[in-house]
C-alpha cells in the first residue's frame, strides 16, 4: 500500500471538486474493495476523499412513484428496506446473496456498482492485466478462466462484473444520479453505466473523472414475481458462476438479466419477448454472441437450465 | 519407558479424569484474546521491526537483476535480506526447494527478499518497490504431461512398490473388472493462522516465537539452514491457530525472520500474507491414481492393484496415495507402485492424512463402482472383504479393526437400508437426492515422546514438554492425563506446551500427537509416582494416588506432603508395530442434494463411526472428526490449487479463489465412537482420530452424487460444471 493523505469534505460538490483537481485521488466510501486492493498494491491512490460524511444515505419516495437510493446506503439497510422488499424484491434478495452480513454492513449503494472484478491475473501483480496495466496484456486469455466472462468480452480482457446488486437495478431500469466538480448534475441509464471492455479495459463505467455517484433511483415498481437465482459451488460467500435477476408476470412476460457471464449485468431486452417460449429461446438470443473458452463455456448452459428453473418456479 | 509388550491395567484405566468429555482448558485464553499467538507475542523488552516478504514473480528461471534504490530510500526502512545479503544458507532436512532463493528460483512466490522497515506498513510499501529482473525459464508444471517421467518412490520408509500372488493373471481372468483412472487436485492447508516468526537474537543465540507443530524437527531445521549450533537456538510456539500439516517445518518467516533481525541488529517479525501463502508454502500434491479390482461373482476380491503419480520438486517425497490399499481389504494378488514426478510447481508435502486422504478419495470410490458392477450393496462388498491381518504379510494381525463395526453400527443409524440403489431415482423438491458410504482408514504411527512433570509444595502438577497444541485439545488431555496418573483434579494440573526448552515430544502431526505425547507424560508421572511413594515410604506397588491423596492400605497421606519433586522421562515404542499393523476404522455415511436444475451440490447429512483406541477427551475428539469431516466436504465439492501450466503457479492463491466450506455448506454431524482399547498401542490405549474423519468422507460424498443422480466423476472436486452435461432434465 502507497502512503496517502486523506480527506473528509462535507457536501458532494467539494467531495467531486477535490477529486477533479488530482487525478491520483479516489473517493472512499464503505472500502470494502478499495482497501484491499490498495493493500495489494493493484490500486494505489495518493489521496483519498471520504464520502461518509456527505448525508447521501436516504431513501426517498421519489415524485415519479419511485425510491431514490443515497449513494451512501448500506447494502443491508438497503435490502431490508420495507419499500425494497416489498415492491423490489428482486434487489433485496440480490444483495442478501452477496458478500457476508459484515461486508453488507459496511457496503454502499454506489459502492457496490463500483466494485472491480475479481479475475485473479487482475489479483496478482506480478501477471499481465490490461485492466491493471493498460498495454500490459491478458495472462487469463489462455490461462484459468473458469470464472470469467463469456460474453462481452474482448482481445484485451476477459473479466466479469462480480456484483449482484447491479444485476438486479439492470432488471429494474434504474439510474444512476450523479455530481461533478462544477455541481452538474446528470442521470445515466443503468444500462449505459457499465461499458464493455473493447480496447480499454480500465475503464469501467461511463463516470467522468470527478464524478460522484450521488445516488441510484427506481422507477415505478413493475409488479410481477421477483427472483434472484445466484448458482456457485459454495452456499454462501462466493461469487457467482451465474446469477439470473428476473421479474415475471402473471402472463409469462417479463425482463432477465445475468450476472458472472459478462463485464456487465447481462441484458438483452430482445430477448425478453421470448421470456413466454421457455429459457432455450431467451438463452439463445441473449448469448447468441458469446464466446466462451474451454474453461467457461459450461455458463451458458448453466444459465440457461437456471432461468429455466426461474421460469418452472415463477409458473407455480 | 520403554513400551515393547502390550499394556496391561494401569492407572489411566480408571477413567476418572481420562474419557471424560472435558472443556479445553486453555479456551478461556482464546476465547479472550490473551492466548499469545506468534505474531501477537507482546513482550515489552522487544521491540520488533517489521519484515514484508516479496515473492518471486516466476516460477523458474533466475534473478537477472535486483533494483533496491527505491525500496531501501522508502521511509521507515532499516535493511532488506537478499540471497546476496544471507551468504550461504544450509537446506533444512524437511525442506526441498531454499526457504530464501535468489539467484535460481525454484518456483513461484518462493522469497527472494525480505524488507525490514519501522513499521508493517513502511515494510509493506517499501516491498511494491523492490525491483527484480527475472531471466525466466520454462519449467514442467502438468502433473500429467511429466506423469511418464515420473519415478518410484518410497512412502516414508515404506517400499514404493509392493507386489503379492500374480495381480496381472489374476486380474485378468477375474469375473468382474474395474479399471479406472481418478484424479484428485492439488490442496492447500488454508489454515486460520498464516505462518509468523518472530525472531530475536542475543549475541549469538536466537529466539523465535513462531506457530509450529514440531519443535524439535525445526529447531534442527533452523540449525541447518543457519549453520549454528543446536543449543543456541530457541523456539517457542505455545498457540497455534491451525497447521494441518503446513507447518510441520520451517517455512521462510522464521529464517528470514531471523536473517532480518541478525541484519537489522534489532527483533523482527514476519507475518506470511494470505496471498504469499498457497505458493510461497507447501501444498498437498495433486494425484493420478489408476485402480483396478477383480472379484469374484460373488464379490470376493481375488485382484487388486493401485497405483499413483505425484509432483514434487526434484528430490521431494510422493503423495504415498497407494498406502492404505495395502492394508483395507483383502484379495491374495495384489500390486501397488507409488511415484512421483519432478515438478517446477511450490514444493509439495504434507498436508492433514497425507496418503490415506487422496488415496481413499480414489479406492473408495472405485470399490462403490464395484460393488455397482457387482449388483452388490456397497456396505456388505466392504464386509465381505475385510480382513483381520495384514493382506501383504497375513503372520502381522491388527492390534484392533472394527471397520465392519464401524460399517453396520453407522448402516443402522444412518438408515441405509431406505437407500435406493438404482441411482437418480429420489426426489425432494428442487433436490436429487442420494446417499454414499466409505470407509475411513488412517495408520496410527507412534513416536517417541518426552515430558517431565513437577510436583509443587502445594500439591499442584505442572507438565512440562515441547509438545504442540495445534487447536485439537492436546493442552486438555495432556491435563487429564497428569490428574489420572498423579490422583488429582483437573484444575490441580498447569500444563506447558511448545517450548524447545522442554522435553522433546512427538509433536503434533500424522494423527500420532494425542496418543504418543499423552504416553510420554504417563511415563514421566510413572516416575514420579515412584519418586512420591518413596519420598512418602509407601509400598510403590500397592499405593494408590487418588482425590490428593496417596493411600496404601488404611495409611494415607496428601500428595503434597511430598514436597517438590521432579521426574523426567519419553515413551519410547519398541517392536509392537513390527509384529501388529496398528491402525484407526471408520465408516462415512453421507446425503447430499444435487439441484436438478443447476447441479448445485449440497450436504444434508453427515454421519462418521469410528474406532481409534481409546477416547481421551470425547468432546475435542469429536471436534476433530468434525473439523475433518468438513475438510472432506471440501476436497469433495470445492478445493482445489488451480495451475497455470504456462505461467507455473497456483492461481486462486487467497481464501476468495480458493474456496472452503462455509457454515451454510455444512449441516448437521454425528459421530459416533466406538467403544475400543488398544492395548498394543501404548500405556494410554489409544490411537488418533484427528485424521480418521478426513480419510474416506470425500469419497463417500462422491458416491452420493453417483446415487443421486447417476453421473460418475472422477475427477475432484466435484463441481457441477462437471455434472451439468449430464444431467437429466430438471423436471
């Protein structure tokens, strides 16, 4: 771990403007990520911004019928928010599914969406990482790839998005609020917060340097029987082989996103139409573009056999 | 003491004390943080700087270059170690590849420097600016491409090859055939407490408090690898927070520990980081094992042949997976070939029932195969095989063997007679359901073991031995051991532990610590005993020591008016082993769900049986089958070191990537211990069951899965990308 100055500035615009003016400098919420990461000498920030102390930890009703979620929410009191559990159930169970009680306590909203991926050629310094060191090269194409991604992927990296929560606000149509340095604020679709890898794998999200994530809103509750089936080869405390967020309705319609397959809560709207037809037909649209190595491919049958017991459950 | 014939009555046999499920009496130290573990060793005459390991970042090849400007600039640092800076180290006997390399490197994540700062944190961040330039080469790191090269190899002392009647006719010619090839993964200790040394010189006589099963194997260790004479070196290790195995020797904190602080001129600790540990360590090695059994049609074994490839670096020991296939069942034409292949991965060694652990992993899975192939049930093909004398020399009979106790007691209990036997047939909601049986076999080894016990002016017993406690209770029994033998409560007894300073003990290790440390604490109170009757002019033959007293017809004493009185002596184990086989039983029983959908694999129910001589404590002796129970779940369903065969290294190397069994993967456990003395065994008439509960539970976890849903892997663990292409339709 680099040595690093610390600071706690009080409102979100000071917090981004102090970010803006070094680029060396990450903000700090739960650290439940960054801290470890810092400790392996993968991040090595200069200065840090604590964010804890910015009041963004409440969740509003919001004027469209909907919860605003402060970026600074805790995973726990998130998921067992009433409002949460009640009209967004597939949230609350999503982010029970992740991590342990004691990270959950510690965790953040914006946080969560943030987290990196757990490649473990992106865990060790000594490996090429593109993510890590642009330019570097990928050590896990043609090396272990067991848990990485299937589809979305590029020639320069083949990670995944590990999280759970953000598989389901994908499902939800959430947005992302945020603030910049000069106070601006803007919203980005959940849909477009996450970027596929392409060229450059360090980039993640579409936040502009300086950005502060100041909360993630819901639309209107859709209804619907709400599931997050999250497969792995222990009962807890491990991330997904494949997750599937799914609201289903009464008629069969519904939306699906996958987590553990993608750099990206995985969604193919499209593909949804099928969601009446059976997993096959929706399986085949959404991963029609995957491409899976030796060690992975086993996902997209996995997948596909878990939406369908998503589906044989949602039917009764 | 010399121990050469078997045990006839003697004190322990009343069972006042010995047999009673009894608290660990140094758990209220651990449960409030005051048990001084290594790392936490406060003593406020030292003043310990901080040493940060780096760890090579290829797997062979040489150290081309080192850069430490930077690092050596950074704050807080005093000195950093180098192969440069160590001149010449010695290779300690229990260790393959240099616990310090630079310029060759042996494997991955093998210490090439240490950097020595104020504080951990300056250590830390001095370390990422260590610069190294590596000449890398290519190395063989794919057990099965190297398997062809492999060469025999003695198991401990035990042959590498054995070979009885003519297996290859018999085979041959046998009604019923298997042959199958199983595999199973390299694994790692993964224990709670990582490795950590303190280490402080004075003059030229060092002290290390570090966490280490065998005292005095490591003291000689560190002797050799630092080329110094034996009595300057001490080590102290009264906690340890789990070893299974790894730390049996000396790793590289306590020699660079040491290197550190004779460079610093000042106490330095070192701390193994969780991401260092599954490569800078040992590991147990992966296997390959081809099994082959022929039976009669009525399930008599008349053929069987195990054979097994490990790695290890050049010049390391073979996995021994082939062992307890010499001893398990019977069959007059048998061949076992045990081998090892030269590796470039981390160096292998043992890890908790090295041998009986992966070899059980494989055997039983293939006799639940036969016994499949034979339409037979596969508790009673185990019956009907056992023996009662060495299969390989039928003149050496067991001194105990209560497998098929072991088999029916649990049959009964666990209800195996409701098992269906045609597989996939059982359905509970979401789960296939399916139960699986395995026996559990481990040797019972018996090591030589000192002690001196103390009586005080007060009548308080203090025992005294190098003997480690390394979270299996050995402080509590050792306690129970001195009241028996010395007529006293528990809390009349003070026992001290894991000091070179001490009579050498057995250590702890091979499941053989619990038996042999508490028999060579029997034969120093002997002593004692001895030394009170006379002290008291009793008649040593007709006194009897009991609730303080020590009593001889109607004449009776306290046993403190004996005054202080001190008695030294070592069980040593002469000729038993020769002429009896001397080895613990169980029987696995298993339930487990598989998701029909997912293929999702979880535990539903546990059941061990087993007989391992005489229980001392039944309390942490069924902490032990638990623990290890749960450890078999893990090398069933989940553990495993990944190899990058390119880049040569582990590459899930931190407890996100290589994944143990959580509460939730785990349900309820029973065990159940039989009744049983081992006279043959030692004056305590014990044996171990610390490694009993981890031999055969992955395989019957296995053969639950086959029964569930009809898939057979060979291959662990067994993870459900591995059942998915073949499973049935979820509905």
């Amino acid at each position: 771990m680099r040595a690093f100055s610390y600071e706690r500035p009080t409102t979100p615009a000071e917090a981004a403007s102090a970010i803006a003016a070094r680029p060396d400098a990450k903000f700090i919420a739960g650290g439940t990520n960054l801290l470890d990461l810092m400790k392996l000498q993968i991040e090595m920030p200069a200065h840090l911004v604590d964010v804890n102390g910015l009041g963004l930890d409440k969740i509003e009703p919001t004027a469209e019928g909907g919860l605003r979620i402060g970026a600074l929410v805790r995973n726990t009191d998130l998921a067992a928010d009433g409002r949460v559990r009640k009209e967004y159930g597939v949230l609350s169970r999503a982010i029970v599914a992740g991590a342990s009680g004691q990270l959950r306590n510690k965790a953040t909203t914006a946080g969560n969406l943030l987290q990196r991926t757990r490649c473990p050629y992106f865990y060790d310094t000594a490996q090429a990482c593109n993510k890590r060191q642009p330019g570097s090269g990928c050590a896990a194409i043609g090396g272990i790839s067991r848990q990485l991604g299937v589809i979305g992927t590029s020639e320069a990296c083949i990670a995944t998005n590990p999280g759970d929560m953000s598989v389901a606000l994908r499902v939800l149509d959430a947005t992302v609020e945020t603030v910049d340095a000069k106070g601006a604020t803007r919203t980005i679709p959940i849909a477009e917060f996450h970027r596929l890898p392409g060229d450059t794998p360090q980039v993640e999200t579409a936040l502009k340097p300086g950005e502060l994530i100041t909360a993630v809103s819901l639309p209107r509750p859709v209804g619907g029987t709400h599931f997050y089936r999250k497969v792995r080869d222990r009962a807890s405390y491990a991330f997904a082989l494949v997750s599937v967020a799914a609201i289903v309705q009464r008629d069969g319609s519904g939306r699906v996103a996958f987590g553990g397959l993608a750099p990206k809560p995985w969604r193919v709207e499209a593909a949804e139409a099928d969601l009446p037809e059976g997993a096959k037909r929706v399986a085949d649209r959404a991963f029609a573009e995957a491409k899976p190595t030796r060690d992975n491919a086993f996902k997209l049958k996995l997948a596909e056999r878990a939406l369908d017991a998503v589906l044989t459950e949602a039917r009764g | 003491m010399k121990f050469d014939t078997p045990a006839g009555r003697n004190p322990i046999d009343q069972l006042k004390v010995i047999g009673k499920p009894t608290d660990r009496i140094e758990g209220p130290y651990k449960v409030t943080g005051t048990a001084p573990y290594a790392y936490d060793w406060h003593d406020p005459t030292l003043t310990p700087l901080y040493g940060f390991v780096v760890g090579s970042g290829v797997a062979k090849g040489r150290i081309a270059g080192m850069d430490l400007t930077t690092a050596k600039a950074a704050p807080g640092v005093v000195t950093i170690v180098t192969a440069e800076t160590a001149g010449p180290l010695g290779l300690g006997q229990f260790n393959t590849a240099p616990l310090l390399g630079g310029p060759e490197v042996a494997h991955y994540h093998q210490a090439v420097a240490l950097v020595v700062a104020e504080s951990f944190e300056q250590a830390r961040a001095a370390a990422a600016l260590v610069r190294v330039d590596y000449d890398e080469a290519k190395g063989a790191f794919d057990l099965a491409a190297s398997r062809g090269s492999a060469k025999a190899a003695k198991i401990q002392t035990n042959p590498a090859e054995t070979a009885i009647g003519n297996f290859e006719a018999a085979f041959g010619k046998a009604a019923v055939r298997l042959e199958e090839t199983y595999t199973t993964p390299n694994e790692a200790h993964a224990m709670m407490e990582p490795h950590a040394s303190i280490a402080s010189w004075e003059g030229d006589a060092l002290t290390v408090w570090t966490s280490n099963q065998m005292i005095d194997r490591s003291v000689s260790d560190i002797v050799k690898t630092l080329k110094m004479p034996k009595e300057k070196v001490r080590l102290i290790s009264p906690f340890i927070g789990g070893g299974f195995g790894g730390k049996l020797w000396i790793r590289s904190d306590v020699i660079l520990a040491a290197l550190g602080a004779r460079q610093a001129g000042r106490p330095v600790k070192v701390a193994l980081t969780r991401p260092l540990m599954f490569n800078n360590t040992v590991h147990r090695s992966g296997t390959i094992q081809r099994i082959r059994i022929g039976a009669d049609t009525d399930g008599t074994i008349i053929a069987i042949g195990h054979e097994s490839w490990s790695g290890n670096q050049v010049g390391g020991r073979p996995e021994g997976a082939v062992a307890q296939t010499r001893l398990l069942y019977a069959g007059s034409n048998r061949m076992t070939a045990e081998r090892v292949a030269a590796l470039d991965l981390p160096e292998s060694n043992a890890m908790r029932a090295p041998g009986e652990a992966p070899g059980l992993m494989a055997l039983e899975m293939a006799v639940d195969e036969m016994a499949d192939r034979l339409g037979m049930d596969p508790v009673q093909f185990r019956i009907k095989n056992d023996t009662q004398v060495d299969p390989e020399k039928p003149e050496r009979p067991f001194s105990q063997r209560q497998l098929v106790a072991a088999l029916r007691d649990g049959a009964e209990r666990f209800g195996w007679s409701k098992r269906v036997a045609t597989p996939g047939q059982v359905r509970d909601g979401r789960w296939r359901v399916g139960l699986g049986v395995a026996a559990a076999f481990r040797n019972n080894q018996v090591m030589k073991s000192g002690a001196r016990v103390r009586l005080g002016a007060d009548g308080m017993v203090t025992v005294e031995t190098d003997m480690t406690d390394i979270g299996t209770g050995t402080y509590t029994i050792i306690g129970q051991t001195a009241a028996e033998m010395m007529g006293v409560t528990l809390d009349k007894v003070v026992v001290r532990l894991g000091d070179s300073s001490f009579p050498i003990s057995s250590g702890s290790g091979g499941q053989w610590g619990a038996n042999s440390s508490t028999s060579g604490v029997y034969a120093a109170c002997a002593k004692l005993r001895e030394a009170v009757t006379q002290k008291l002019g009793f008649n040593s033959d007709d006194a009897v020591f009991e609730d303080s007293q020590v009593r001889s017809g109607n004449r009776s004493l306290p046993l403190a008016e004996a005054g202080e009185l001190v008695a030294e002596d070592a069980i040593e184990f002469e000729g038993l082993a020769n002429k009896y086989q001397q080895s613990t039983f169980g029987a696995h029983f298993v339930e487990v769900g598989v998701d029909a959908a997912t293929a999702e694999i979880r535990v539903r129910r546990m059941l061990a049986v087993c007989a391992g001589g005489r229980i001392l404590n039944p309390k942490s002796a069924r902490s032990q089958v638990i623990g290890a129970m749960t450890m078999g779940v893990g090398a069933a369903l989940m553990e495993e070191l990944v190899v990058d065969k390119t880049r040569g290294f582990f590459v899930n190397h931190d407890l996100a990537g290589y994944e143990v069994p959580v509460h939730a993967d785990i349900p309820h456990q029973e065990v159940i211990f039989l009744d049983e003395v081992d006279p043959i065994s030692s004056p305590m008439k014990a044996k171990g069951v610390g490694e009993l509960g981890i031999c055969g539970c992955a395989a019957a976890v296995a053969n639950a899965i086959y029964n569930a849903t009809g898939i057979r892997v060979r291959d662990y663990p067994i993870t459900l990308d591995k059942l998915l292409e073949r499973m049935p339709d979820a509905a």
